[in-house]
C-alpha cells in the first residue's frame, strides 16, 4: 500500500477515546491480608475410614505403650484424672475414655486478641494465619554472612513482621545470644509488645518465665490478672521429644498456659525413619497419639483451656540421617495431619519449611511445596511461615522477604474471583473488536491499577532492561527490600504510661536476677 493510498473504505473496530490517566496515588495495598480465610476444599491422602483407622490406633498405643512424661506435677495430674501412672518409671498410660473426655472440652476455635484490635484474629474453621520462623539459633543475610543471632537482629525481624500484613501472629524469629538466657525473655516479650501491635509469642521455659511473659501481656493489655484469663493474648508451641516422652518445661508450660487460659500447640517433632516409623501413615499415628496426650493433659488441667493441633511431620536422607524437609513427603504428611486435625475438630498448625543452608532456589521450592501442604491443606496456623533456613538452625533476612512474597501470593489466591457482568468484560471486547488490544480501552483504564497482584521482589522486565539495571538475582533484590523496609519502618503508638509499665517491670526482675530456664 502507497503512502497516500485510500483507506477510506477499511472497516475495523470503533473505538472511545482512551481514558485519561490519572496521577492520583495508588491506594494502598488490601487490608484483606489481615483476615485470610480459605475458599478451597481441603486436600486429602486418606480416606475417612483411614482417619478414624489412626485414630484408633492412636488410642491403642496410649492405652497400651503409653508415654514417659519426665514432669512429677505432670505425672500427679494425669493420676489424679484416672491415668495409670508408674511413678518409678515415669511411665503414663492414658484410657481412650480420658482422650474422649478431653476432646469434648476443647474448644473447636476461639479468637486471639492483638493490641490492635483490627488485628486480632479467629482460630479454627477455614480461617488462616500466619508466623514468621521461630527459635533458630542463628541469622544470616548476603552481606554479613551466618552468625549468631543478637538481640537487634530479633528486634529487625519484629520490625519486618509489623511491616507486612500477611504476617498475623509473632514467634521467636531468632535467639539474641547476647542476651543471658535467664532475663531473655523479658526483653523478647517487651519488644514485641513495643515494636509491634500483632498477637505475640513466647517459649515454654519454665513456670517463672511464663509467669513474668504473661504479667507483661497483661500490662500492655491494661487488663486484670482475673480478666487476662478470659480471653486469649498469647500462645506457646509444645514439642513433645518423639518418640513417646514429654520433657519437664514442655509438661509445665501445658498446665501453666492452660490454667492461663491461653492456648499451646501441641506439636510433635516426627521424621519418618528416624524419631518416627518409616512410613508416612506410622509417623503420622505416632504423633497423632503424642499429640492426643499432651491436649488430655492440658484439659485435665482446666476443662476448656483454647488448645491447638500441631504438626511437624518429614522424613529424612536415608543416605546421611538428615532432615528433610519441603519433600513430596512432607507435603503428604501436611494434608493427612490437617485430616486429623479436623477428625478431632481441633485447630490445626502446620508449618513452612526447607532443608536448604542459603535463600537459594533449593529454599524456594522446598518452601512452595510445604506452602501447598500446609495452605492446600487448610492449616488454621502456619508457624515459620516467613524466614526459616537450615532445617529450622537458621534465619534469613532475604528468606524473609521472598516468603512474604509467596505468602502474599497464596493472599491474593484466596480472594474471591468476581464475574458480574462487569467483570466479563463484553463492552470491552466490543469495543476492541477483532484485531485489537485492550491497554487503553475505558474497561481497562478504570481498572488498571489494581488489576492484578503487585509484585514485592518479581522483576518482569525484559532481559536488557534487567541486564542495564545490574542482572539481580531475586536473592539480591529482597536484601533491597528488606533494609529498605527497615528504614521506613514506624513503630505502632503506645501509652505513655504503659511503656512505663513494661519498663518498670522488666528493670525490676532483671534486677532480681530473672528467671532461670527450667531443665
């Protein structure tokens, strides 16, 4: 055709003007992240038969093997409900009418309250939260390497749980070696109160530990001793020692949080072919028995304290006796423990986690498959959901932030999907007609800004404009992210007067010395 050709005669679509594009500010990113709820069916490995089969061969082995329980209160409590208890031994054997009694008075859900209250969240059903990783006893980011964690590395990872509302639920994200282990926990608990207004964490240590955790809740809360009792502020995870032994601190942070009124989780450390029976359904009975046992002990203690059913079951190298996590394995293991978890009617935690020692692509797909295991399995609680490296012996920075991408990710998978006749679009196809392209049709430009998820370290640019801009790696861009968050981190607003409080309290037992961890 010649430049000047008549093209009077071409038809083609009709087209409106393109809309304006406007220069008003992006709004801010949905607040629907702060109360996740599942719209999916959960996946299944077994039939119902199959449940209620471990279920009952569950009961059988704490009716017949039992279990050693190394706490005397503990071993007093489980006697004086009905269990047969060997003293010499230690040894407790629990009747399936005792197990059956317990779950009668568990509650199916409760809500857990934050210091935000638009940040308080339902535990059970279909509802969804999510933890960051809890406990390890190292940190490791690109520029400083692997070391021990420090207490201003705890305090970071505070500050980058208040800063994404994907994350609902505190946990110990590292240990500050710096600080001695007796006073820890008063500057852990203190700073989560401080730096963030999210529902927070606390381990099992021992009663005077508990006892000094829960008197800074309650101060932060403004609440009386009686009333903290009446609602849940707080939780602790239990891990039983697999096989079959529950140690001193764990049994007494049970009872102690039970007569709090505040809920553990209860959760079993099983790796199948090692603490556990090789297959996938024995390692699951097995924890599923241990599990049974520590709730019966928890509602013994008071009939109706807030529990939870946890899960942490993988297999290992069978070359090396390592754990391995992130496996088909495990992700099996996930959706057969949230089988159990409803079979009880419990709510159920589940976890995020990778065998890989760096943020690597190993770590990303091993944390996509328990992703889909816990998330795909309706978990009510994900613990180490955000952070975890090294088989649990580690936290990462840029972790961090590339699971929060991939948390935000499953966030936006659970909003629901619209289709009016808005939503199908058929003005817009009108209007484009054959041939065409939708970027400046009015259909798109309402809507364009938030059309589709924003990604936080996804880079879709093409490959010179990556290559101009320096090549770097998703490893690279989230350690961008995560100092860059640090910087415009603002921390939530608190009372005068209760800062004083907490501050008062914590110079005060550190003066008398803390609280020793019990052994």
């Amino acid at each position: 055709m010649t430049e000047n050709a008549d093209t009077s005669t071409r038809r083609g679509p009709r087209r409106r003007p393109a809309a304006p594009v406007t220069t008003e500010p992006v709004p801010e990113r949905s607040r629907a992240y702060r109360q996740l709820v599942s719209p999916f069916e959960p996946l299944k490995v077994f039939s119902d038969d199959q449940v209620a089969s471990i279920h009952e061969a569950a009961l059988g082995l704490m009716e017949n093997t039992g279990w050693k329980v190394l706490s005397e209160r503990a071993l007093r409590k489980y006697k004086e409900a009905g269990a047969e208890v060997d003293f010499s031994t230690q040894m407790v054997r629990i009747d399936r009418g005792l197990i059956a009694k317990a779950l009668a008075t568990v509650p199916h859900g409760y809500e857990i309250h934050a210091l935000d209250p638009s940040r308080s969240i339902y535990m059970g059903g279909k509802h969804v939260s999510l933890a960051p990783t809890s406990g390890p006893p190292n940190i490791m980011d690109l520029e400083r390497g692997r070391r021990a964690g420090t207490f201003e590395d705890f305090c970071n990872m505070m500050k980058l749980c208040q800063t994404y509302d994907v994350i609902h639920i505190l946990g110990g994200a590292t240990e500050p070696q710096d600080i001695s282990i007796n006073i820890r926990h008063l500057d852990v608990t203190r700073a989560q109160l401080l730096l963030t207004d999210k529902i927070p964490f606390m381990f099992s240590r021992g009663p005077e530990q508990v006892a000094d955790n829960f008197e800074l809740i309650r101060l932060a809360h403004g609440v009386s001793k009686e009333d903290f009792k009446k609602k849940v502020y707080v939780y602790s995870t239990i891990n039983t020692n697999s096989p079959l032994q529950l140690d001193t601190p764990m049994a007494e942070g049970i009872m102690d949080f039970a007569l709090a009124g505040q809920p553990t989780v209860i959760t079993p450390f099983t790796l199948a072919g090692a603490m556990a029976p090789v297959t996938i359904a024995g390692a699951l009975t097995l924890a599923h028995a241990e599990a049974l046992a520590g709730i019966t002990l928890g509602q013994m203690t008071n009939p109706g304290a807030p529990m939870m059913y946890g899960s942490f079951t993988s297999n290992v190298d069978m070359k090396s006796g390592s754990p391995a996590f992130g496996t088909p394995e495990y992700t099996k293991a996930q959706f057969g423990a949230g089988q159990l978890a409803r079979y009880i009617k419990m709510p159920w935690r589940s976890s995020n986690a990778t065998a890989s020692n760096v943020p690597d692509a190993q770590a990303a797909y091993e944390s996509q498959m328990s992703l889909w295991g816990a998330l795909l399995g309706n978990c009510n609680f994900m613990l180490h959901a955000a952070g975890w490296m090294e088989s649990g012996l580690s936290t990462s920075y840029e972790k961090f932030i590339l699971d929060i991408e991939m948390l935000q990710m499953f966030a936006e998978i659970y909003q629901p999907v619209g289709a009016t006749p808005d939503d199908l679009g058929m003005s817009a196809v009108a209007e484009v007609g054959p041939g065409g392209h939708f970027f400046g049709c009015a259909h798109t430009m309402e809507r364009y800004r938030n059309a589709f998820y924003t990604p936080l370290v996804s880079d879709w640019r093409n490959f010179g404009q990556w290559t101009e801009d320096g090549a770097k790696t998703a490893t690279q861009r989230a350690a961008t992210v995560w100092k860059d968050a640090l910087k415009n981190y603002e921390a939530p607003a608190r009372d005068p007067a209760v800062v004083e409080a907490l501050n008062d309290y914590v110079a005060r037992r550190k003066a008398e010395g803390g609280a020793p961890p019990m052994t």
